[in-house]
C-alpha cells in the first residue's frame, strides 16, 4: 500500500471519529412558554447541531407570525422550561428567518445545552422580555 492511501484511511477515519462527537437538537418555539407567556400566535423551530471536539455550536432558527421584526435573540440559561435566566449565549442578525449562526461553547456552556439547560428566546419591540421561547432538547 502506498503512503497516499495510508493517509486517506487515516484522514477518513479522523473525519468520521469528528462526526461522532456531533449532538443533533432542538427547540419548538410559541408564546406559551415565554414566562410569563405571552398572547403571541407566532411560532418558530430550532435545528441545532454542536460538536464535542470543536466545541462548536451550529444553529437554524426559522420563526413566522411575530408581532413585529425581532430586536434580539439569544440562548438563555442555565434554567428548565418554566424558569427565566439571563443571556448565555448571542444569536445575532435575528432580524428575519431564517437566522444561520455559530458560536464556539465553553465546558460549562455545553453542560448546560446538552443537560436541557438552555432555552432560545426570540424579542420584539411588543415582547420586549421575549416573544416566542422553546427549550432546546436532544
């Protein structure tokens, strides 16, 4: 075997040993669980994927029917369904759906995304405490 072969199996290895560190989740966002939950009709989904190795965190946020344009949005945490907490980590450009981001996690940070600690909170100037919430599950 050559050494060119050698290094794509080891290359081929690395990438598929990488991808299994990967964690896929999820939230469902509404008003309902905002806290204190709001009259909103709007709803929105988050499609989340974050990578042990790299400690990266990749999101799809996709929201409709909100009040007006959204002001701000973040992962909030650490704090179960039902309970508010501060800003963990920033989802900028959340103006219009859908919003596309990244952000590298400390090991506490990923404690809490991946032990359904963290929930998305998309603001608007009618919902200035928040709009819609959805917490963020495997």
């Amino acid at each position: 075997m050559n050494k060119s072969v050698i290094a794509v199996f080891a290359l081929g290895a690395v990438a598929f040993a990488g991808s299994a560190n990967a964690e896929k989740l999820k939230a469902t966002l509404d008003g309902k669980a905002e806290v204190p939950a709001t009259t909103s009709s709007a709803t929105g989904t988050a499609d989340l994927n974050y990578d042990a190795a790299s400690k990266k965190l990749s999101w799809t946020v996709t929201y409709s029917g909100l009040s007006g344009p959204a002001t701000a949005a973040h992962f909030h945490g650490p704090a179960e369904a039902g309970k508010n907490a501060g800003v963990a980590v920033p989802i900028p450009n959340a103006a219009s759906s859908p919003v596309k981001g990244e952000a590298t996690l400390t090991d506490a940070q990923a404690a809490d995304l991946l032990g359904g600690k963290y929930y998305i909170n998309i603001h608007t100037a009618a919902n200035p405490g928040g709009e819609i919430r959805g917490q963020v599950t495997k």
